[in-house]
C-alpha cells in the first residue's frame, strides 16, 4: 500500500503530469492510478515565456511533454481576491518577482507547485522556481521519476483491493 | 509567448538520427545534444557531433547563446530533411551543456523512454 501522495510534491515527467485523471468536482483534483495528487514538482528547459503585469506564463519542456506554469506576481491582486487559497508555502511579492527573473528561454529549471486546470487544460501553479546549472540535474530527475513511480506513485491506493 | 501549439523537443542521440529511424520526419521537434565542432557566423549554422555522427544547427532565430568549439550544446527545434537526405535543425532553443555526463545522459534517456512507453501502454488499457 503506497502512503498518501496529496500532501507532497512528487516528481513526475510531463507525460505522466499531463495524463493525470482529472475528477470534475466542485474544485477539479487529480489522480494518477487511482491516488490523489496536488502538488508536482518539475525539471526541464524554458521554452516559452510571457510576463504580463499580474503573472509570468512559461512553458517547460522536459522532453516527454510541455507543461504551461504560471506564476502569480500581483500579490496584493490574490489577497484582495483569493484569500482562501493562500497559504503561508506561498511566495510573497519579492520572492515572486526574484524568481521571475530566473525564468529564461533556454534556462534549466526545476519547478515546484500545485496542479491546477486552467481552460481545460492541467498546468502548475508555480511555488517556487530553482536554477539549475549543472545539466546533470536533469538526468538525475528522469532517473527519480522512473524509480520513484516504480518503487511509490504506482503502488495501489489504501483502499484498493489487495492493497496491504 | 506562451503557446499551446508548441510540442516538446524529443531528445534523440545523433547515430539514430538516420534516414531509416522514425525520428527522421520533416518538422519533427527534436532535443539534440553534442560538442560544438564549428560555427559559421556568416550563415549561423553550428555543426556538432556526438561520436562520429554530426548535425548541422540552423541558429539564427537563437539569441543570448555564445558558441566555442569543444564545449557542448543541446538544441531544441524542428529538423527540416534536404534533398539527398541532409538534414539540419532549425533551433529556437540553445544552450551550453558543459559537464554533461554524455554516457549516463544517453543511458538515462533510455530508461526515460521504456518509462513513457509503459506509461503509454497503461493509459490504453
């Protein structure tokens, strides 16, 4: 039996981030073989940007998929507006922006946040964005996901049959 | 411009890039990886090699990406198929790859692979 996967960040390929089932609840929530997942966390290379005033668009290609992210930079927007779905794991305005500025084409990036639905389509909420200079980092990556879906993300959820 | 329509560059070694492989389509967005042999500043094509197999890199639509000979690049674009098969990629996305462990990268890339094929064969089922 797997432990529970909607409190963490799991790692996970594009393919597999943009296969996941999407349940239309009153909040849409995702699944990957049956287990609810929320948050993901991404390594792959900027192909795409778009900085308005309010939110950074980008597009991360890890090879298997490209994964539109946003990240939200007016924060005094959300507060006003979106109370509820802050939390204290958010960034603030300056880290928003700080991390803003490392989002660049060609740039390697390992990318942390929530899976949400945006017209259709599953994208992440960016939590936070970490520049990755040596390429090795995304070898190692691929390598966690694969091993990590084998040996976790695959295992049946606890209410399962044969689920031990 | 974030764009929906882009598809993901799918990393390839430069010896399966040959006429007979799948990969080897008209417009096929690829992930090439290999050490800078030459540059031509005149026409911005770049030439690398991996092994004893080399590619031609179209680089004018890149920018922000300085080249020296020996280092290595990954590019991401689309390849375009000349006449007598010649091939050459027409990057939108480029960059140094120095330290790049080459043999775990294509070893990695392998098991990458058996991991989304399975993945694949599971949604179908």
């Amino acid at each position: 039996m797997g432990p529970p996967l909607h409190l963490v960040h799991i790692k996970i390929l594009a393919a597999d981030l943009l296969s996941l089932t999407v349940l239309q609840t009153s909040r849409p929530s995702f699944l990957r073989r049956g287990r609810t997942v929320t948050r993901a966390e991404l390594v792959g290379i900027v192909v795409s940007r778009d900085r308005r005033e309010k939110f950074l668009r980008f597009l991360i290609d890890d090879g298997t998929g490209c994964v539109p992210c946003v990240l939200w930079l007016n924060h005094q927007y959300l507060n006003a507006n979106v109370s509820s779905e802050l939390s204290a794991s958010d960034p603030n305005a300056e880290m928003a922006l700080k991390m803003s500025e490392e989002v660049c084409l060609g740039t390697l990036l390992r990318v942390r946040g929530k899976i949400v639905m945006y017209r259709g389509a599953i994208q992440i909420a960016v939590r936070d964005v970490v520049l990755e200079k040596d390429p090795n980092v995304e070898v190692l990556h691929w390598l966690q996901c694969v091993r990590l879906a084998k040996e976790c993300y695959d295992l049946p959820p606890p209410s399962a049959p044969g689920a031990t | 411009m974030v764009s929906a329509g882009i598809k993901p560059g799918v990393p390839v070694i430069l010896r399966e890039l040959e006429p007979s492989s799948e990969m080897f389509k008209q417009g096929a967005s690829l992930r090439v990886t290999g050490i800078l042999q030459s540059y031509d500043m005149d026409s911005a094509t770049a030439v690398i090699k991996d092994g004893s197999v080399s590619l031609k890199i179209d680089t004018q639509n890149l920018r922000d990406v300085s080249f020296r000979t020996n280092s290595a690049y990954q590019f991401i674009g689309e390849l375009q198929i000349h006449a007598d098969n010649e091939a050459i990629l027409q990057a939108r996305i480029g960059r140094n790859v120095d330290g790049l462990d080459l043999n775990l990268y294509q070893s990695a890339l392998l098991i990458q692979r058996e991991q989304e094929a399975k993945l694949r064969s599971s949604r179908r089922t």
